[in-house]
C-alpha cells in the first residue's frame, strides 16, 4: 500500500527531466508488481498525463483527447513526446536543465554557445568580404585587434585586407 501511495503523490516537478520521472514510475510499478498487484501501461499513461506540470498541457491535452477517442496511447511515444517538450523548454530558457550531478559548468558552456550561434551575423562583412561577422568587429581593423584569432597576427594579411578596404572606398566613390 505504501509503494502504490507513493506512486499516486508522484508528481512531475516543473524542471524535471521527464524521460527521468517515467522510469521512476516504471520502478515503482515493477516494485508493486512484485508486491502481487499490477498495474498497466494504460493506468501509468493517465497516471503521468494527470501528473505533468502545466508547461506540458498541450502534449496533454492531445493525449487526453486520443483517449478519449479510444485510441491506443503507447507508453514509449508519450515518453519521447514529452522529452522533445522538455528539449524546447531548456533551449528556449523557459525551464532551467535541472542538474544533479554537478554539471553546471557544461549546462552554461552549453547555453553560451546556443546563444553565440542564435546571434552570429549572417551577412557579409564590409571590410573584407568574409561571410560571418559586421564590418564593425571585423578583426582587420586596426581598432579590433584585440578581436583577431590567435595565430593570424601575421601584418601582411592585415595589411592587405586595409589595402583591399581602401580600394572598395575607391570603387564606391567613384561615379
């Protein structure tokens, strides 16, 4: 009586990983089946869809909905739904990655580089034709030296990209 209790106050947290909550039940399920009552993947199914946070209702609301058409709801697809969820809410920044196992330091790497490729300028640069970054932090400019690659202060590149800068100018004054 105590396991199934348990299974029945199990909620899903708002940060949760979902495909984590799951097997939690599924253990839990395994441990009441041991017990001499089972329960099937149809009760585990409400269970979870009666359970999730209020960031999930959309998924919820089309699940209910095939249940309440009589359609077969399979356990691993909800799983896998939900999961895709999950995936968007972190990426998006709506829910934090909840991290147990000390990985702080990854999830922000992580969040950086989503954020450094979310803003890289498309377009082309002004001052040496390169694809990927504004004429502005062009690292050709004298004024963004700071913002050249390690391994590219060789002055006769620079040099021809201000020589190739000063003749775009000519070309763009010219009538």
């Amino acid at each position: 009586m105590k396991l199934i209790k348990q299974l029945n106050e199990s909620r899903m947290g708002k940060t949760e990983d979902p495909d984590e909550w799951i097997t939690k039940l599924e253990c839990l399920r395994q441990r009441i089946a041991e017990c001499g009552k089972t329960i099937d993947d149809n009760e585990l199914v409400m269970h979870i869809l009666y359970h999730l946070p209020t960031e999930y209702n959309n998924i919820n609301d089309q699940y209910l909905k095939d249940l309440d058409d009589r359609k077969h709801i399979d356990l691993e697809d909800l799983r896998a739904d939900l999961g895709r969820k999950y995936d968007r809410l972190v990426d998006s920044g709506r829910i934090e990655k909840n991290n147990d196992k000390g990985n702080d330091i990854l999830v922000k790497e992580e969040k950086a580089l989503k954020a450094g490729f979310k803003k890289q300028f498309k377009g082309k640069c002004r001052v040496c034709g390169k694809i990927g970054h504004k004429g502005t932090d062009c690292w050709t400019l004298e004024s963004n030296k700071d913002k050249r690659p390690t391994g590219s202060n060789d002055k006769n590149d620079v040099k021809k990209h201000q020589v190739q800068r000063q003749l775009q100018l000519l070309r763009q004054k010219r009538p």
